[in-house]
DNA sequence: CTGACGATTCACT
DNA sequence: GTGAATCGTCAGC
C-alpha cells in the first residue's frame, strides 16, 4: 500500500467514467462494482473503502424499486436524468441510502451500495460514527457506510465523476474470492420481484450484511 | 393538511 | 426473535 497521499492521487487518476455508469444492464454494473473502490473527499477528510455488497434496482420494471410503474417525484428525479449521479434518500427517518444512477436519462436505473472495507480514512470514520474503535459493524450496512463516509441527503445530485464523491478501480482484482448473488434484503414489500437475484456479495467478507444465503 | 410508511440498525428478551 | 427510533416522502382527501 502506497503512502495515503499518492493512493488518493492514484484513485483520483482511476476514477470509474462514465462510460462505466452509461449502459443499460444494471445487473451488470452492480456485480461489476464489487471490489471498486467508493470515496469520500468532503472538507478534506479523505475516505475510502472497498465495495463488497450492492443491490440493483431495476427502474419503473421493478416493483422494489422507488421508480416502480413509472413514480416520477422529487425524490426520484435524480434516477430520471443523466447516469453518474448520486441518489440518496432517508430510510426509516433515520438512515442515509447510497445509490450510484446508471443508465440514460429516462431510464431510472440505479445500484444500492450496501457495504464496504474500509481502506483509508479510518479516523474521519470513528469520528462520524461515534464508534469506539474500527471492527466490521463501520461500513456493514448501507445505513452504517453513508455515516461513515460523511454522505448526507444533500450529496443527492453530485456528479460521481467530480472530486468529492466518487467511484474508483485498484489493481485488486476478487481472485478466488467469489462473487454470489442473492435476493434483496428488505424488499418483501415487492412480490415476486423480491425474489430476483439483484444482490451481489463477496464471499466470507466479514462486511457483508444481512443474513440472506 | 393528514396519516402511513419505509432499499435499517441496535438494544433487549 | 421482537420492538423502537425518527422524519422525509407520498398518496389521498
């Protein structure tokens, strides 16, 4: 690992681009995100982690989605434009949602990152979280990792190829760790579509969420 | 304007 | 396993 001031040039230099973010296969892009790396870069405080949960969200088709049968709101219009945004929303009053939009405009596609590795900012993520000290809860969850990386409603918007917020790759490639997938946690509201295999995990990574196989 | 409801987490039994 | 926290959003009136 390089020193923390050539990793985050290096990331910078790496950023995922919109080409990355621009295509029409959500599924796709949400198994190609495990084992990027997600950063946060507000006020200085640089943060990252990598990806090692995330959920698809399948637009107006997909009944777990907050798109579903065409709902166009406030709250959804930032699926409707341009990819390569961020999309988050309030869950429960208390809980911060972090999307990445995919897709073209019109097509309100979207992928939930649901947890992370930590890489570099540790400090900045015990100081947000108020935890005591780094163990796999920090970034587990998708409550957990927007807390830790300071992502707030107000980032609804940002562009995912800027500065403050973005996406990344690394050398790191999964190996002979497995990429699985499996139903969406908390979607039983969606019929049969909460059956659909949209979550992709890494293998026995202590982060990974939930307790679905 | 009002009421119902979460793409969750954590403490507690 | 159960229940509470907590508030922006949305449908319905």
């Amino acid at each position: 690992m390089p020193k923390l001031n050539e990793y985050s040039l290096e990331l910078a230099d790496q950023k995922l681009p919109l080409s990355f973010y621009d295509r029409s296969n959500v599924k796709q892009i949400a198994r190609d995100l495990i084992g990027k790396i997600l950063v946060s870069d507000f006020d200085g405080q640089f943060c990252c982690g990598r990806i090692v949960e995330t959920e698809a969200y399948a637009g107006e088709t997909d009944r777990a989605s907050h798109a579903w049968n065409g709902r166009r709101t406030n709250r959804t219009a930032i699926m409707y434009g341009p990819p390569a945004k961020a999309y988050v929303y309030l869950c429960y009053g208390i809980h911060r949602l972090f999307n990445v939009v995919t897709n073209k405009a019109g097509l309100p596609h979207a992928v939930l990152v649901r947890a992370l590795e930590p890489i570099a900012g540790i400090a900045h993520m015990l100081k947000r979280t108020g935890k005591p000290r780094a163990d796999y809860t920090l970034t587990r969850g998708p409550g957990n990792l927007a807390r830790a990386l300071g992502i707030e409603l107000a980032h609804t918007g940002t562009d995912l190829t800027g500065n403050e917020l973005f996406l990344a790759s690394d050398e790191w490639q999964p190996g002979r760790h497995k990429i699985r997938t499996t139903p969406r946690i908390g979607v039983d509201y969606a019929g049969a579509d909460a059956l659909l295999k949209y979550r992709y995990i890494l293998e026995n990574n202590p982060y990974v969420s939930g307790t679905k196989k």
